[in-house]
C-alpha cells in the first residue's frame, strides 16, 4: 500500500499496520464500496475472530475501515491514502441467471430481510448499495464461489466469481438455490405502493 501526499506524489509506504491489518485492507479495497461483513472477513480472510476484531478496531480508530449497520468498508481516509493504482478492480463475475421480479417488490425490505443468511453451502459475504441497484453476496464455505445478486427495480441477476472455471457447475447449482431462496423471501416483504 502506498501513500500519496495532498499533491498526489508518493510519499512513503505505510509502516506501522499490523499484518492482520494490511490483509484486512488489501481485502476491503478490492472491493471499496461494498460492506463486508465480519463472518465474511473472518472466512475470506482465515483469521481468528479475536484477531480479526483487534485488526477491525485499530483501523476504524485510525479512520481507514468504517463500520456501518451492513458490515465493514474502506474508509474514506484509506481511499485518500491510497494511490489509484492500489484500488484493485473486482474480479470478472460469470452470468448465472438472470430473470424478472415483480416491480413492486420493495428491494430494501427484501435486502433487510436477505443480509447475514445463510443457505446451504452458502454463507453471508456483504452488501454493496448504488443507487441504481443492491448487490447482496454469499460465499461458499470452501470460498471456491461468490455469488452475486443484484437487485434493480424489476429484476435480478445473479453472478458468480470463481476461483478456478471447473467450479461453474456447482456454481450454477448454487445460484439456482439462492434465487429460490430469495423468491421465497420477496413473496414475504411488503410490496412497493
């Protein structure tokens, strides 16, 4: 991780994180403006839950991780430390299946009601919020597959990240489960209107 001055040269590298904490934040800057939660740290990351805790509170102190109702993000100050370089783009994501919702399905209720569940092999990642659409993520328990769903008015899709091709079948298998799941849920939250 590099640091970049008000002028935007490169300064010095930051020396005083701890490895748990450099880990935390390589893992939260590939993804900056979702909010992981701990669980999900805690799986993606192998760390031992008082040591990821210890890490979590040493960063938010010092402004680099923010902790929000939906889990764990960069922090704005990390984001300013951090050259452009050092923000890592998300891994390309594989199209599962994508089909309609009924457009007056109220998507933050359905997303309340969806974060920190677990579905089978599938664990609670995170949540990243745009304006146009919610993207909710699950893990797999051997982190072999990350499932994306994203919720726009009307539809959803769902996408997985793989770490290796020859688990697009399970990853298929996966998504055909979850978007099951997640029907049942928009049949139980209030409807838009």
């Amino acid at each position: 991780m590099v640091v970049a001055t008000g002028n935007h040269g490169i300064e010095s590298e930051v020396q005083d994180l701890r490895e748990s904490d450099r880990e935390v934040l390589e893992l939260l800057r590939n993804e900056p403006s979702s909010a992981v939660g701990f669980q999900g740290l805690k799986r993606r990351l192998g760390l031992h839950p008082e040591k990821l805790s210890r890490a979590l509170r040493r960063l938010a102190r010092d402004d680099l991780v923010e902790k929000t109702e939906l889990g764990y993000r960069i922090g704005e100050r990390a984001r300013d430390l951090l050259t452009p370089t050092a923000m890592k783009p998300a891994t390309p994501s594989v199209p599962i299946l994508q089909t309609f919702l009924p457009p007056e399905v109220h998507l933050p209720e359905l997303a309340t009601y969806l974060r920190g569940k677990w579905f089978g092999n599938l664990r609670w990642y995170g949540l990243m919020e745009t304006p146009e659409e919610l993207t909710l993520s699950w893990l797999s328990e051997d982190d072999a597959i990350q499932l994306d769903a994203r919720l726009r008015t009307g539809a959803l899709a769902i996408e997985a990240h793989l770490s290796e091709p020859s688990q697009f079948p399970a990853a298929t298998v996966a998504a055909h489960e979850l978007f099951q799941h997640i029907a049942q849920a928009y049949g139980r939250v209030r409807m838009n209107g």
